[in-house]
C-alpha cells in the first residue's frame, strides 16, 4: 500500500470585513541518515524506482497547498499530504512514532527537503530518530506519510485515532480556522509580497491615485484585473492591519487596498505565487508587505 499524501487545491471565500481608512476617500548535517534516496533502494511499494511512490522518498521541494475543508496542508512535491502526530512534541523535536507505529506513519527523511511556495525555510528542521536517522520537521514537529493515502489530494490520516492531524505550513494541525486572508510571502525574485486565501499574487497599478485613493481600472481593465476583496483583521499574517482599508468602487462594492493603493488579482496567474502581472505595461506591480511596488529598486 502506498503511504503518501495529497491535498486538493480548492479555494476559500473571503469574509468581507471593513478597516478605518485614513486614506483621503471612503542546518544541513545529515550524519546518520539511514533513510536511503529514491533510486538508491528497490522499491518494495509498487512504485518506479525514481522514487515517485516510495513511502521513504524524499520530500523534495514542499508547498502549502489549499483544501476546502482544511486550509492550507503541507504537501510534498509530489503532492501527498505531510501528517503531525500528537503524542510527539515539537520543543524539543522528538518522533514517538517507532516500531508498527511507523509502517503505517513512514518519517520524511530530512534529506532532501526543501522550502517551496508557501513554506517559509525557517520553519524546516530535523530530528534524530531513535534508529538514528533523521527525520523533517515542519514548526518543530517530526512529519509523517500516511500508508492509506492512495493518491495525491488523499486526506484519509487526518484526524486518525484523534491523534493525527494534516500539518499547517508553521507546523500546527491544518484547520479551517487557522486560513488567513491575507498574508505576505516570501518570493525568490521579489522578497516579501502580498497574497490572498488562495495564494494569489496581489497587484497595485500605477495609474490609480493614493490620496485621494482611486481607482482607475475600469471597463476592459476589469477583463483582467480583479479587485481584491476586503478582509477580517483577525485573519491577516505578515501584514499591519493599519495599513489595510476599503476603497468602495462605482458599483458599490468594497475593494481592498493597502497604504491606500486598491488591491487586484491578475486572471493571466494560474498557479499561487505566480507573478505574471509583475511589470505588465510598466504600470502593474505585485504589492510588498509595505503596500510598495515590489521590486521598483531592483
């Protein structure tokens, strides 16, 4: 039976909640890892000996992926859901998973686990299990496969026995309620940028107005150019909430914006963390946690 795990990209609705506006307008040794790399073992799972099934592979590059029902889960790069488990600990790092206990929770191996979209490197660690190889951690917590995961988006160990749970991106049990709205993240070509509950890049435009805040994406501009809807203060990560308010459109409906510059999605951005709106015309730029242009000094 195949033991990895997966989580469906489905997004989430955002809560529209309103702000005041002042805006003028309404470490890496791996000594001991007996985990050995995909294709350097025989595949004992059904898999291809690249490693594509193993329960033992490595994780590659991990991304927070959106559920329905869960939030954001973190997934390996191939898609199969990471698992915590209760009666382990995070501070101090340790795995209480041994024995039977782990043929059905195979441990990630540390080795060759990297930060992808949405994990924050911080957050990665290892611990060294009682066999003496080293296992992932995600916020501290040793992270697992689940045997029963028979494809990628598969959920079926979350909530198993009351003690396994999806793992968050900062390592906590993966719930609805912890699902931000808003948050800024990290991007490799433009550091720090805004993104919506579904990981969407947000844009500012150049021909839009601060004070007064104005909007000037109008007509054919909206084809491609959503405006951001506004957001719960308390469902914001990275971002001071006093920055955020309302620009209220000529339709009557509420647009988000940050020190007062309206918020937009760009439909040409398939996947979260695409930047494809970034420079569009030289007048649309992904917003930084600051509500400045995104990499205007670089």
């Amino acid at each position: 039976m195949r033991k990895q795990r997966h989580v469906a990209l489905i997004g989430t609705a955002i809560v529209v909640a309103m702000f005041a506006t002042g805006c003028g307008s309404t470490g890496n040794d791996y000594s001991g890892q007996k985990i050995k790399p995909a294709g350097q073992a025989a595949d004992n799972n059904g898999g291809d000996a690249g490693g594509t099934s193993r329960k033992d592979a490595p994780a590659g590059a991990m991304k927070a992926k959106l559920t329905e029902k869960l939030g954001e889960v973190v997934t390996d790069s191939k898609g199969w859901t990471l698992y915590r488990y209760d009666e382990d600990t995070a501070s101090p790092s340790q795995s209480n998973c041994n024995g039977d206990c782990e043929k059905m929770w195979p441990p990630v191996p540390a080795k060759g686990a990297e930060a992808g979209s949405g994990i924050a490197k911080s957050e990665l660690g290892k611990v060294k299990r009682s066999d003496g190889s080293y296992q992932l951690t995600v916020g501290g917590w040793p992270v697992y496969r689940h045997a029963k995961d028979k494809k990628p988006g598969d959920l079926d160990g979350h909530g198993a026995g009351g003690m396994w749970n999806a793992v968050a991106p900062d390592g906590n049990k993966a719930s609805a309620r912890n699902l931000k709205q808003l948050k800024a993240v990290d991007n490799p070509e433009l550091g720090k940028i805004v993104a919506d509950a579904k990981g969407r890049t947000l844009y500012r435009f150049d021909k839009d107005s601060a004070w007064p805040m104005k909007s000037n994406c109008k007509g054919e501009c909206l084809k491609s150019w959503v405006p951001a809807k506004p957001v719960e203060k308390d469902k914001i990560s990275g971002i001071d909430p006093k920055l955020l308010s309302t620009y209220k459109r000529a339709d009557g409906t509420r647009q988000l914006s940050i020190d007062c510059w309206p918020l937009y999605w760009f439909k040409g951005d398939k996947e979260p963390g695409d930047i494809n709106g970034q420079g569009k015309m030289g007048l649309w730029h992904a917003a930084t946690d600051k509500g400045k242009k995104a990499g205007a000094s670089r």
